[in-house]
C-alpha cells in the first residue's frame, strides 16, 4: 500500500517553438538567479545544480531560442558580473505571468551561496586537483572542470578567479594565448606558463603505432567532451572525421582510463599518469602546456597570489608525478 504523505508532486511548465522545449522550470529558474546574484556560480549553488550543468542548460537554451540569455556587465555597479539580455528578461516575464495563473513564481526558497575564497574553473586534471586539495586546508578554494573553451569564455563573467586551460594552436604552436587573443580578452587577463603534462592514446592492448590509425579503428573512445582542449585537440588529430567516430565524453580524465580498465571503451585519451595508474598500454600524442589565465581585476586577489606561491612552493610534487614536468618559465607571465 502506498503512502501518500510519500509522494512528491513537481511541477514543470515548457516553452516550446516549433515543437522543440526550449525553456523548461528548471532553466528558467537558472536564469533568474543569474539575474539576481549577478554570477552563475551562485545561482547554480542556490538551486544545488553543479556549475558544469548550468552552463550546459544556459547554452542549450540559448542555442534553441537562438538569442544570447546572459552577457556581462559593461558598467557601473554591474561591470564584471553577468546580466540578462533585453531578449532574456522579457522571455522570462512572459514565463512569470503564465507560472502566476498557477500561483508559482521563479522565487523560491533559498539561502546565499557560500562561494570558496578561490575559484578555479577550467580544464580537468588529476594533479592540479590534489594540489587543491592541499591548498583547501588553509584557503577555501573550489575546482570546476567545464573545459577549457568554455573557461576562457568565462572570464568575463566574472566566476573565476583562475582560469585552467591547454588549448592548442595548430597555427602556432603555441597553447591558449591565440585563443585569448582571438577572443579579444588580452587586455582583460594574463596568462601564466603552467606545468607540462604527457597526454597519451591508451588502451589494454594497442594493435598500431599510428595514433590516427588506432583512432579510426576505434570502436568506442573514451575523452574529455566537446568544449576540453583535449577534445580540441582530438580533433587536429583526425579533422572532420571525428564525427564518425562513436565517443564516450568523459568528466575527468581519470574516468576515461578507467572506461577502458572496465572494458567499457576500447580506447581512450588521456594522461599519462592515468594511463599507467590503470596498466594501460599506451602512446604518447603531445607534451601539452597546462596554463593559469587570471582576470586583471582579481590578480592582486590575495588567495590567487597565494595559490601561485603555493604552486611554486611545491613544484617538486607537480614534477614526481609521471608525465609531468615544471619548465624553467614556470608560473612566468607569457601575457
């Protein structure tokens, strides 16, 4: 027999054009929090959705009503935080006056967000993320793997205090500071020279020396998803060809090699410690350049300055791990 007094109720009103959601309660709400606090971290914490979700249903939606939601601030109190578009506020009034015929509102319960001294968003990987956790018993700081694309796009929002970003330019060689450039963003951060990390092709059993060969043989490949340098990468490798391919997009990249320990992949791209950490037979891709992009307005931050003195500090921990290496620039400005 069930009990009632057991059964939860939600409610959830949609917005569709053409047939397509392209607004649902859950999103609608993100939005408004966003407007509220002036920061999608917040808003995200405010409604207990993870950072990495939040900006995956802001894009979506953004993508289906084919407008821009949220932008930053230009001026005034609100510079350096993100605002609604025109667009946004009178999509989500015209959503507010429809919830209000069934007595709801976008308000709700909430208490303030508490955000960590440091924030760091960006690029996954498993060292930088037990350095963090050292660093955490004196600082309260949070990590936020959401790619490193879609950190550097998040500067001007104003969540992060560190940016953490390995993106390749085939053009020059060079990692991440083409892309702050095109981005227009050079005068809005700088960027220091990170570690030095082995990224790796892996498998149980590799059946080929090429790695585009191993690629398209390839029956499920495990990788950090679109929006990840390694993904950005992944497609330098075998251009157009990716979209053939069957992947399995990962969070971290120690969740990749362990698809392929499990059997669940056959393949995947990795770290070189990740790869060994699971006995994985493996080839080396790049020797990839792991960067620290600060905005200008919080480089005199005094928990960013003390991360990079932490970094320093501890340099030999980052170089006893295998695959990893401090250069001689390390933590220098390069922009």
């Amino acid at each position: 027999m069930i009990n009632l007094s057991d059964l939860d109720f939600e409610f959830d009103l949609r917005i569709r054009h053409k047939g397509k959601i392209v607004l649902d309660y859950r999103t609608a709400r993100l939005i408004y929090y966003v407007g509220k606090f002036g920061k999608i971290l917040m808003a995200s914490k405010a409604l207990n959705i993870p950072y990495s979700e939040a900006l995956f249903l802001i894009k979506r939606a953004e993508k289906a009503l084919g407008i821009k939601l949220i932008a930053r601030g230009r001026g005034g109190a609100r510079r350096g935080y993100a605002v609604l578009t025109p667009e946004a506020r009178r999509i989500l009034d015209v959503y507010a006056s429809v919830l209000g015929k069934f007595n709801m509102s976008l308000e709700g319960q909430y208490s303030i967000p508490a955000i960590g001294d440091l924030v760091i968003i960006g690029s996954d990987d498993p060292v930088l993320r037990e350095l963090v956790g050292l660093f955490s018993g004196d600082v309260p700081c949070e990590y936020h793997v959401v790619g490193s694309l879609l950190g550097i796009f998040h500067i001007v929002l104003g969540d992060s205090d560190i940016v953490v970003a390995h993106l390749y330019d085939p053009e020059t060689t060079e990692y991440n500071v083409p892309y702050v450039r095109r981005l227009g963003l050079e005068n809005e951060v700088h960027v220091f020279r990170g570690f030095i990390r082995t990224l790796v092709l892996a498998a149980k059993k590799l059946s080929c020396d090429d790695p585009t060969e191993c690629l398209m043989q390839s029956r499920k490949l495990a990788t950090r998803g679109r929006g990840s340098g390694t993904y950005h990468y992944l497609r330098y490798l075998v251009g157009d060809r990716i979209n053939a391919m069957i992947i399995l997009p990962t969070r971290t990249h120690e969740e990749s090699a362990r698809l392929v320990a499990n059997d669940i992949a056959d393949l995947c791209v990795t770290t070189l410690r990740e790869a060994t950490r699971y006995g994985l037979d493996y080839i080396e891709l790049k020797a990839e350049f792991f960067d620290f992009l600060i905005p200008r307005d919080r480089i005199e931050k005094e928990s960013a300055q003390r991360f990079l003195d932490f970094l320093k500090e501890n340099s030999d921990l980052i170089n006893n791990h295998l695959g990893y290496t401090t250069p001689e620039n390390f933590l220098r400005r390069i922009l």
